[in-house]
C-alpha cells in the first residue's frame, strides 16, 4: 500500500529503539508533517535513548532532552526565547510518554495549557513507564499486567482520559492519533501547526516488549484498538467542538486482548466487563460529538 | 541616581538594567516583592521581557531552562521552600551549563512554618553546580546581581543571589541606581555560543554514557576555578564602571587581629558595630566577611585568617549531624597551614531569631576566654528548653 505521505524524512536509520517501537513510528510521521523548522523538548522517557547517546542525534532538528515532569514548562521556555527573538516561524513541540504526561509532568503541562502557551505537546502513549521496564501508569489500562501490577494484581482501575482532562481546560486543539492510521495523523499534525496556542496530540504507540507482542503485529494491534472503539480517533476544537474520524464496524475487544501477553490472565468474565467499559466510553464520546 | 529603595526592588532594579528577556517565577514570602516589581516594570513598559507565570518553582526554572537553552537572558526569584522544589533543577541548570540567575531570599524551612531568615536553604544547594554570592546591603544586592549575570553567563553557569529574609529583602536603603549606559558596558548582551537553532540543528543534553559524563562533570570544576580566578577581574571592570568593590570575601580590621569573626549575610553589619566597639576598648578582633560561597575562595581565606589565633565562625544554618555549614567549609580550608587558629563554630539566628551586638558580643567574649572549643559547634542564644519536654 503507497501512502500519501511526503518522502523527506527527519530520523535517521539506525537508531536504538526495539524492533516494532510503535513510538519510533510516531516520531517519523510526526516529522514529516511538521518539517525541519521545528525544536524538539523531550523529557525522560524512551525516546530519551532512541534519540540517541553523545555524540549522535537520531534527529535532524534541534533536541532539548529534559527532567521528567518538565516538558511543559521548559517547552513553554523554549517559546518566550524564541518570540523574543521575533522567531514565530519556528514550531515548538514537547514530545513525552504516558508517564511524563499523564503523571509526573501533568501539573506542567496543565499549567502550560491553562497559560494557552504557544507549542504542541504530544504525547505518544505505550500504556506504561517502558524506559524504567515497564511499570503502570495511569495510563495503562484496565486489566494489563506491568512490573508493579504482577500477578492477581493486574491493573484494576481505569485508564485516565487525558484528552477529556485537556479539553477542560479549553485547549485550542486537541486529537487523538494512531500509528496505524497515518494520514490522518499527518493530517492531524498539520491542522495543529496552522493553529495558535496550546495544541494536545494523543498518539497511541503499540510497544512490542512491555505489551508482550511479536514486533510484526504493532501495527496490527495499533489498527485493533481503533477498531475494537478502546482507541478511538478523534479531535476537539476549542474544547468545544468534537469530530469523530472514524466509525469502526464494531469489532470485539477481546479480539485484541488475546494477541497480547499483558491481558492473558484475564477472564472471559473480565474481557466481557471490559467490553461494557468500552461501550460506556463511546457512547459518551458520541455524545459528546453530538450522535446521541 | 540615589534612591531608597527595599532590598527586593534593589534586585527588581538590577534585572530591569540586565534586560532580561524571559522571566518565570512563583510567589513565596519573602520573595515576592522581588517579582512584584517585575510584573510591574514588565506591564508598564520599562522592562521587555517574556514573563512566565508558572504554576510552581519547579516549572520556573524548568521554563528559564528552556529559555536559556533557546539562548535569552533568564531569571527567576525563590526561597526556602520553593527553592528545595527547584533540586533537581538546581542539577540540570548548571550540568547543562545554562547562565540562570536567580535571587534566593534566605528563609527557613518547614515544619513549623517559619518565613524569617535562615540560610539553610542556599547552603542545602551548595553541591548543585550554581555560583553563590551572598549579600550584606541593599546596594550590595543590586550590584550582584548585575555581577551575577556577567560572571554567570562569562563561565556558563548559573548564579545565585543570596541576601536574608526581612533583614535585606524587605529594609529600605538609600541605593545608587545605575544608568542604563554604565550597566551596557559592564553587561553586553548575552550571545552563547551554543543555542536551539534549527539552521545548526543539535542535541543538548542527551544520553552521556560513562565514556563522557566523566569529562561533561570536569569541565564544571574547571568553570567553577575558572569564575574563581575571573571574579577579580569582573569586579575591577565593575568599581572602574561604578565605583564599587566587595571582593570575594572582606577583611575588616583583620591585619593585626587576635581573633577573627567570620560571617555572611547581614549578621555581618551588626558584627561591623560590635568590632567598632571593642576596637575602640583596644582588642584586638576582625571581621572576615565571606561573599562568594561557590566557587569556594579558600585560599583568600587561609590568608586572611592564618596569622589571628582564633577564629569564630557564625552560621545561621545547620547542617544536622555535622554542624554549621561555613564552619565546616572554613575550617577544610585551613588544615592545609602547617599552624592554624583554633577555630570556634557558633551556630545563632535561625528561623530570623535577632542576632543582637550583645549576642556577638557574648560569642567574643566566650572565645576569648576559652582556649579550645568546648563543642563541635556552640549553639549561641538557644532558650532553655524544659528537661521533661525533651524527655518525653
Ligand atoms: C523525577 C524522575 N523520576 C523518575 C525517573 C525515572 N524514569 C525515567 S523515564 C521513566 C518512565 C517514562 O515513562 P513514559 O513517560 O511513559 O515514557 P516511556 O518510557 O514509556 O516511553 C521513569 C520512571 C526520572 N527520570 N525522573
Ligand atoms: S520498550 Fe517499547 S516504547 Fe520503548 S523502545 Fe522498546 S518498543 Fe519502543
Ligand atoms: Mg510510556
């Protein structure tokens, strides 16, 4: 299959992350869409070793590695120098983990956002803390074994809705995005840096070591949560306006949960329990875009 | 121009004369003052700065990080507690080499909430990598702090601007203010040599196996020598500008002296009145003022207590289970001299407790009458505290 994407590309080959690292495949779109006048925040995460050890730089932009819980604030930094400089041109992105997101870095990132600071903050989500060997999140969803939720104690509470917590606070833009569905992440992408202010991309991230899966079925799995509705795709304007982009034919979720090592204690009952869970989370979700 | 001015403006004038380009800063008292002032001088146009208001110290100086890196002149303000947030970034400003200057008001740390002075909080940051320079006067606040930026940012590293809670941060001097042309010459615009640029794409700070982190942490050392042996220069630059000196440390009436107080801060001042006094009833005392904390002046320091035969070193901090943090540092840099004073480590004023002439006095007059200490540290003016309390 060709896709409509432009060739030029912004990573170089050899990097370091596993073979299938869905998050290597973010970055690569990512870049694409967004081209070489752009300066890249990272805070600790995986991508802090993909990105390369002194002297090399897995990237053909700018790179600032930073503390865990800052991309936020120190992408917010990297904007106020640049505007002083009377450099709007370039596009500011902090790109971080679930963890650095959803966690640690998340009164940093809603303080950015309350502030509508110009850059994008994308968060590619694998569900877990992988740098540190796979511990939970509170992105990882219900039901997934990690390191920290081993045995009967597989992860009991729900998976927080990051977007929705973004939305709160009025984010000019927010969107979901897969690595298996890449024109609409490029396109995605692209809409996001034509717009001023606070920008949010959520890309789902399949990671073949901490989820327990073949390197060759990532981005499988990664089509899967989209069509299973446990990933859907879609984008908020102003956090007001949502578009849904698209309508799955309604696929089982325990279809997806069987291909991963990280569910294989769970029950038929708890598969069933999940598939309700899912059914709550869309129905809201076309609520909220105005289907229901 | 002379003015009367609190001590936190005195360091609000000094940024505006630095033109400051990003600033990031949270409240905390007794430092609020200082970025009070900058809001204003920002909203009425004095000053053209970015200002950040953050949602915690921690992304103040994760925002100045960003900043700096991106290459604007950066600075924030803190203290006690704000300033234990900030640790971690404490580490990274200065191992990513980034000329942040921050104005740190000494005030202790909780429990029990206390909001006076106390250095404590500077001296628990003392191994982070940042330039500490600690102040006595208004005057001195505002000329610092243009120093700091110039020293800072000459070195690539980060500057602390220390000066007492309520004693400096909130007491009105007359200040001369400096026209901006003078603080032009002294402090040009900042141009690092490294920035975020997209024309040179880089990467800062990224992965730094043991190969090279070894290397990366020496050239801090060899920064932190180098602002040592710099800091001279950079004042002799500053008096022919404007007429002014401090030094890296002051000796007061120490030539001749039998016994030398050494101090920081603004228990300084009141030392000053106390060796007037007694140098006026013929003893034979001095002062020596340490200014400059980090890098650590030790060889000024060995000569200009080597020849007294006592030496009395007055901490307003403590580190628990060692001792007054000065003290500890002084008395590391005089075991080098073949024969050394005896060195007597007093330990007063925390948490803003008043530091009186009579209280000096009193610490005097105990070295003068003692031949060795009696303790590791002597902790000066403590109340007696009732024995079933500490009991229990
Ligand atoms: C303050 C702090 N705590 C902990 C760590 C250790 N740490 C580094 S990366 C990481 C996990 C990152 O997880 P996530 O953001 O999801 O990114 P991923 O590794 O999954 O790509 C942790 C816990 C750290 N660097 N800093
Ligand atoms: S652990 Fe997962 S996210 Fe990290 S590099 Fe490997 S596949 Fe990618
Ligand atoms: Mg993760």
């Amino acid at each position: 299959m060709q896709l409509e994407l432009p060739d030029r590309d912004y990573m170089f080959p050899g990097h370091v992350a596993c073979p299938g690292c869905g998050a290597a495949v973010a970055m690569r779109f990512l870049l694409k869409a967004l081209g070489e006048k752009t300066v890249m925040v990272i805070p600790a995460c995986c991508w802090s070793i993909i990105a390369g050890a002194y002297p090399q730089s897995t990237l053909k932009i700018p790179v600032l590695h930073t503390a865990f819980e800052t991309g936020g604030a120190v992408a917010s930094g990297v904007r106020a120098a640049l505007d002083m400089r009377g450099d709007t041109q370039t596009t500011v992105v902090a790109w971080a983990g679930d963890g650095g997101t959803f966690d640690i870095g998340f009164q940093a990132l809603s303080g950015a956002v309350e502030r509508n600071e110009d850059f994008i903050y994308v968060c590619y989500d694998n569900e877990a803390y992988m740098n540190t060997g796979i511990q939970r999140s509170s992105s990882t969803p219900y039901g997934a074994w990690t390191t920290t939720t081993p045995g009967r104690d597989w992860k009991k509470m729900r998976k927080k809705n990051i977007v929705e917590a973004l939305v709160a606070h009025r984010i000019p833009y927010a969107a979901t995005a897969s690595i298996a569905y890449p024109e609409d992440l490029f396109r995605k992408v692209a809409k996001a840096k034509a717009i001023k202010g606070a920008r949010f991309l959520h890309i789902f991230a399949s990671c073949p070591t901490g989820w327990r899966i073949p390197s060759e079925i990532s981005v499988k799995i990664a089509r899967m949560a989209v069509q299973t509705n446990i990933f859907p795709l879609y984008e908020v304007e102003d956090g007001l306006r949502y578009t849904i982009n698209f309508f799955p034919k309604g696929y089982l979720v325990k279809e997806y949960f069987r291909l991963q090592g990280r569910f294989k204690h769970l029950s038929e009952q708890d598969l069933d329990q999940i598939q309700t869970m899912v059914e709550e989370d869309w129905k809201l979700l076309r609520h909220k875009a105005g289907m229901s | 121009m002379k003015r009367v001015l609190e001590g936190s403006h005195s360091v609000a004038e000094a940024v505006r004369l630095a033109k400051v380009e990003v600033i990031s800063a949270y409240p905390i008292t007794p430092q609020t003052h200082i970025v009070e002032r900058l809001s204003d001088f920002c909203a009425d146009g004095s000053l053209s700065a970015r200002y950040l208001r953050v949602e915690s110290e921690h992304s103040a100086l994760a925002a100045l990080i960003g900043a700096s890196s991106a290459g604007a002149r950066s600075f924030t303000a803190t203290s006690s507690q704000g300033l234990a947030l900030m640790h971690e970034l404490l580490h990274w400003a200065s191992g990513a080499r980034l000329p942040i200057v921050l104005a740190e008001v000494n005030r202790a740390l909780a429990p029990g909430w206390n909001i006076w002075a106390d250095q404590t909080d500077s001296l628990s940051q003392r191994d982070t990598g940042w330039i500490q320079l600690y102040c006595e006067t208004g005057q001195e606040v505002l000329d610092t702090t243009l120093q700091a930026f110039r020293l800072a940012e000459h070195v690539s590293l980060p500057a602390m601007v220390v000066l007492d809670a309520f004693f400096l941060s909130h007491t009105y001097e007359p200040v001369d203010v400096p026209g901006q042309r003078e603080v032009d010459r002294f402090l040009p615009a900042f141009n690092p040599r490294f920035r975020l640029n997209t024309e040179t794409p880089c990467a800062f700070n990224q992965l730094a196996p043991p190969d090279v982190y070894m290397e990366m942490r020496r050239s801090i050392q060899d920064a932190m020598e180098e602002a040592l042996a710099g800091f001279s220069q950079m004042e002799e630059e500053f008096s022919g500008i404007f007429g002014r000196r401090y030094g890296a440390v002051e000796p007061v009436e120490c030539e001749d002296a039998e016994i030398i107080l050494v101090t920081s801060g603004t228990i300084t001042s009141t030392s000053r009145q106390l060796v007037k006094e007694l140098r006026s009833r013929g003893e034979r005392v001095g002062i020596l003022k340490i200014k400059l904390f980090r890098p650590f002046p030790a060889e000024i320091i060995r000569q200009c207590l080597k020849k007294a035969r006592k030496v009395a070193i007055i901490d307003r901090n403590c580190s628990f289970g060692a001792g007054g943090i000065f003290a500890q540092e002084v008395k590391a840099a005089l075991c080098d001299l073949a024969e050394r004073p005896v060195v007597f480590s007093f330990i007063a004023g925390l948490g803003g407790r008043d530091v009186t002439v009579a209280d000096l006095e009193n610490i005097y007059t105990q070295v003068r009458n003692q031949e060795v200490p009696q303790r590791e540290s002597i902790w000066a003016g403590l109340h007696p505290v009732p024995a079933p309390e500490l009991n229990r």
